[in-house]
C-alpha cells in the first residue's frame, strides 16, 4: 500500500488555487483525484499536477498565509492503481514460469471489457483456469475493502474522506496542526513587535491631543475669567461713577417756592413764609442755604429782607420781612462735607 506522501515542505496563499512546493517530487508522488491535507487542517482536492514543485487544488485555500509548512497527500486512489500493478505483476509472474499464461480478447482492443478472459496457472499443482475482468474486478474490490479494513474503522471515500472517518492529525504527522479560526490565531514575535509600537505610537497620539486639549480649556478658562473680571470691573466703574453723581447730586439741591400774604402795611406787619423740604435728607443741618427772588408783587425788592428759619436735615423755611404780597424765591443748598 502506498504510504502518503509528505517530502519538502510547501506554501500557500489565502484564496489561491496553487501550491508551491520545495523539496518535493509531485509528479512521482501524487496525482489528480488525491488530497491534500493542508497547513490549516483541512483537505482539499488535488485538481492538476503542474510540475514536481505545484500543484492546484480544489477550492481556493481558506487558511492564512504560510510557508515552508509539513503537509500530506492523501492517496485516495493509489490503492486500486497498487492493485492494477500487482496484478500486472502476478500475471507477469506466471508468464514467467508457464509460457500458456496469455490474455485472450475477442478483438484487438483497448481497453479490455469484461468478457476478456486472462489464463490463470497455479505453480504448485500445476492446473489453471480462466478469469474474466469482471471476476478480477470483483477480487480487486474485495481486496479494496479488506485494506480498507485494515485502517481502523477510517473509511476513504475518493476523492475525499468520508465523516466521521475516525481519522485524527497524529495519523499524518500532523499532532501539532490546530483548526484555530483565524480571527484566533497567535501573531508573530515580529507582528507583535509591530502591532505594540502602532499601539504605542496611537498612544502617545493620544496622550499629546488630551494634553492640547487641557491647555486649550485652560486658556479658554482664563479668557472667560479675564471676561468676567472685565465685566466687572465695568460694573465697578458704573457704580462708582452713580456713587460720584450722587455724592455731587447730594452735596448741591436746588428747588423754587412761593411766598404769600394777605395783610401787610407799615401799622400791621405778618412775615409770611413757606416750608421747603428737600428732595434727599442730609445727615445733619450743618448746610448753607442761598436764596433769590425772581419776582415779587406788587413790584421786585417789596418782598424785603428773606430769612431762613428753622433749618433742620430735611428741610427748612423761607420767610420775607417785607409788604409783598407774593415773591418767587429760588434757593439752593450747600453742603460741602456730605458725602
């Protein structure tokens, strides 16, 4: 029986077709209708033998990448090809003994049908017998099935192997081999060398935009701070500039009043006044009041002396010492230590 066929490594590329070998023999050690059992556990047909160094194969292969890998090839017909040769080489045998060994066919043909007989003599006995090719054909498979048995329960099925057939990756030398989905499989010290300098790289990336990113929030802080701080110190500028008006506002009020009488000659004589109060309080009545009289009745000057009486922090009184019987008067205050 021929054993499966394993010299050189091969490689093989992801989605394709062919196989390379290097140090094998592919024309003497396989053939079209054989499997190949793969670097990625599985098995695929061989579809053409190209050369001693490639083959093809059936699908495209659905493992990564790989070179210089063990492999095997799986003679799923060698068996029966084993058997047409040994029986070439038993018919052979007995040619070389008894010169009456021949095939006969009823015409010249190629190749024989199962009517053809071949002449079979036992060496030992001495007596012979026909054998047509349906009678060889039927040792032939009675002899697949018996070699079939002899693998342990592990069917073949040209051109793949039947499931389950019993057979693990120790049986072709493969104990090693994992069918590991791809998305699972470990990288190399080199591709990990270079997946942890992009990561290292994507990291300090990373880090550099995090730190801009603190710097430009932190000026941005400071500017709205500076905003704030302006707004202020605007708010500031506002209050006191009030403040200013209020304290000039307070230090000088002004107002009009009218004083009248109804008696007034030289034997009766009334000191008419008014009251006046003023608009804001002060905090004491340490303030000056000026006094003018814009007109008077009968005529200007009749109002006489204006006095101011009574003065206290909210207000005070006007009064005229003379016969008008009205006058306009104008006054202001002053107070020049308010504040």
């Amino acid at each position: 029986m021929t054993s499966w066929y394993r010299t050189g490594t091969i490689s093989v590329t992801n989605g394709s077709t062919t196989v390379t070998g290097s140090g094998t023999d592919f024309i003497s050690g396989t053939a079209a209708g054989e499997g190949l059992l793969g670097p990625d556990g599985k098995i695929y047909e061989i579809v053409a033998v190209v050369s001693g160094v490639a083959l093809t194969i059936s699908p495209a292969y659905l493992g990564a990448n790989a070179s210089a890998q063990a492999y095997a090839i799986i003679p799923t017909q060698s068996y029966i090809r084993d058997l047409a040769n040994q029986a070439a080489a038993l018919v052979n045998d007995y040619a070389a003994t008894n010169s009456n060994a021949f095939l006969l066919t009823v015409a010249d043909k190629t190749p024989p049908v199962d009517t053809d007989k071949v002449a079979i003599r036992d060496v030992v006995t001495g007596t012979g017998r026909w054998l047509t090719f349906t009678d060889l054909k039927a040792f032939l498979k009675s002899y697949f099935d018996s070699v079939a048995t002899t693998l342990t329960n592990k069917t073949l099925t040209a051109p793949a192997i039947t499931s389950p057939t019993g057979i693990v990756k120790a049986d072709v030398g493969l104990s090693n081999v994992d069918n590991t989905a791809d998305s699972a499989k470990p990288v190399s010290t080199a591709q990990a060398t270079a997946n942890s300098s992009v990561l290292t790289a994507a990291a300090a990336d990373a880090t550099a935009k995090a730190a801009g990113a603190v710097a430009d929030a932190a000026v941005s802080a400071t500017v709205v701070q500076l905003a704030y701080g302006l707004a202020a110190a605007v708010d500031l500028a506002a209050l006191a500039q009030r403040r200013i008006d209020d304290v000039s506002a307070y230090k000088t009020q002004t107002g009009t009043c009218t004083v009248t009488q109804s008696a007034s000659n030289e034997f009766t004589r009334t000191y008419a006044s008014v009251a006046v109060t003023l608009p804001r309080a002060y905090l004491n009545a340490n303030y000056q009041v000026v006094v003018e009289c814009d007109s008077a009745a009968p005529f200007l000057g009749a109002e006489g002396q204006i006095q101011v009486q009574s003065r206290a922090t909210n207000g005070f009184v006007l009064a005229i010492t003379g016969s008008a019987t009205s006058a306009s008067l104008r006054w202001k205050t002053i107070f020049p230590t308010a504040q």
